[in-house]
C-alpha cells in the first residue's frame, strides 16, 4: 500500500470523481484509475461502487477512506516536524478577501516562497462567507477574513487591523465644522457591503446597535466597484481609510467626520481545528508579519528587500 494510492482513494472520495481527483494529483484520470485497482487487489475488495454514475465508496471503501485520511495526516506531519522548510512540498489553498489581496497578499506570497520553495500555492480571492464556507467544506485550507464568523470548529488568530471612514465625492455631504450624527447621515443613499461581507456584516450589526437603520440602500459587494461608485457620486460609503489616501489626496473622495466613529474591524487567520499543522501555523504568522492595510498593491517582500539600501 503506497501513499499514492491511498491520496487517490482519498481525493476521489472528497471531490467527487476521478477526473476532479486527477487534477488535484496532477497526473491522468487513468493513473488515478490503476492506483485504486491496485488497492482493490490488493485488499481483495472492491473500494468504489461502480454500478453509480458517480464515485461512491463502498463501505469497505468508507473504512479505508478514513484509514488514508489519518495516514496521509501523519505523513504530512512527520514531514513537516522533520523535514527542513526548503524540502516540504505541498499544496496550501489560502482564501483571503478583495482587500487583502489588493493591499499585502503579494508579500505573504513572497515571504511564503522564501521560506518554502516547494509550498505550491493557490490563492481564492472571494467575499468572506464564502470562502468560511469552502473552508468548513475542506475547499480551503487557511482563510483570512473580517472576525465575524464565531465557529468553534474554527480556530482563528488575529493577523491585523482595518479602520475604515465614511467617505464621499465631495460636495456629496455639505462640508462643516462640526461632525455629522450617523442618523443625519443615513439620510444620504448608502453603499454598502452586505451580508456576503465580513465588513459589511460588521457594520450593518454595529449601525443597528446605534439604532441607525439606513432607507435608501445600495449592496455592492465588489470593493473595487463600491470605490468606483462613490467617486462618482452615487452616495456614501465606508471604505478603508488608509490605503485609499492618494484617492482623497488627489481631491477624488472626501471624508467624512462622523460621530460616532466606525468600530476597527479585526482580521483573523481561520482553519478547521482538525487540519492544524505546523506549515499552517508558520503561514499565520508569516501573515501576521506582513499583513498591512495601509498601502495598495505592495510589491512582493523579497522585491523590497532587493531594493532596499544595504547597511
């Protein structure tokens, strides 16, 4: 019985066919085939029931899936307890949100690459709820996202901090000395991010607390998108403060002092307990090394190291 044919029964059984199966292994649908039929003679016993139209496990095939799921486990521990950095190969599936990877995704793949060649990574760009859903649906490995998912089947770690402001084109909201009431303000069409959001979430709950419910609301999940329309006037938004600054230099967005303040949201790194190993937990605190909000579109670490001045 080979690793090999034990991962082939085994992302058979998690993504549904072979075919899906042979992509993930990055080989041919008939090599993932032989693997199995070897495993079948083998034991003697057939693992998947073929009368279906899809790949079910047969019972036996139930037990040896939970047989290849621990062992695969422990392989992968063992190597990564033992193993040196350079030499651990596996693929990691990181789900992170527009604004991350917008801003400092690129330096965590950087320090990512530098400290484990081998590590292949496959970045998911997606609203938060989603990507808690692929994770909880073992689709992603490591996500990070708003704290706004409460899960104890989920671990979490804090990576960083985003304070937002409510902005506008300006001229949208009158200018003035004094800070605008959040009621007064919900008066204006609001840009919001939705439920899909982890940010979105978060604010729409805090706004409740503040006894603020806005009328005239706009869900714009895409930040890129709920940027664009607050440019052009459309109405009022909250939208990260810092690395949106060269907008508001450039005279594009204005913002808007409103009382009381946006809360910070928390960015935090989540897995599912059970998959916790010691190349995730070396990835959670690469992020928290890199993670910064404050700038978009930051240059790969290892960019920044080669440029700056040497002592």
């Amino acid at each position: 019985m080979t690793f090999k044919q034990l991962e082939a029964l085994y992302w058979i059984a998690q993504l549904g066919g072979f075919a899906q199966a042979a992509n993930q292994l990055h080989t041919s649908q008939s090599a993932v085939s032989k693997r199995v039929h070897e495993l079948e003679l083998l034991f003697d016993t057939e693992l998947f029931d073929r009368s279906q139209r899809t790949a079910r496990l047969t019972e036996k095939g139930e037990e040896m899936f939970v047989l290849a799921k621990k062992l695969l486990e422990q392989r992968d521990a063992a190597v990564e307890q033992f193993g040196k950095p350079g030499v651990v190969e596996r693929r990691i599936r990181i789900g992170v949100t527009e604004l991350t990877a917008m801003t400092w995704l690129p330096r965590l793949v950087g320090l990512i690459q530098q400290q484990y060649p081998k590590v292949i990574l496959e970045p998911d760009v997606d609203d938060s709820l989603q990507l808690r859903d692929k994770l909880l649906a073992d689709e992603l490995d490591l996500v990070i996202v708003p704290d706004t998912f409460a899960d104890s089947r989920l671990p979490h770690k804090t990576i960083g901090r985003v304070r937002s402001a409510w902005m506008c084109k300006p001229g949208v909201v009158p200018a003035s000395t004094t800070a605008v009431r959040l009621h007064e303000l919900a008066r204006h069409r609001m840009l919001v991010q939705g439920n899909n959001s982890g940010t979105g979430r978060a604010y729409d709950a805090w706004m409740k607390e503040q006894g603020v419910q806005p009328t005239n609301v706009i869900v714009v999940s895409n930040l890129v998108a709920l940027t664009g329309l607050t440019v052009s006037g459309l109405g009022v938004s909250y939208l990260p403060r810092q690395c949106l600054e060269p907008l508001v230099a450039a005279g594009m967005l204005a913002v808007i002092d409103v009382t009381p303040a946006l809360p910070v949201v928390r960015y935090v790194a989540m897995h599912k307990g059970e998959h916790r190993s010691a190349l995730t937990s070396s990835i959670v605190m690469l992020a928290q090394e890199c993670c910064d909000f404050t700038r978009m579109f930051q240059a790969q670490a290892e960019e920044e190291d080669r440029a700056a001045p040497k002592p």
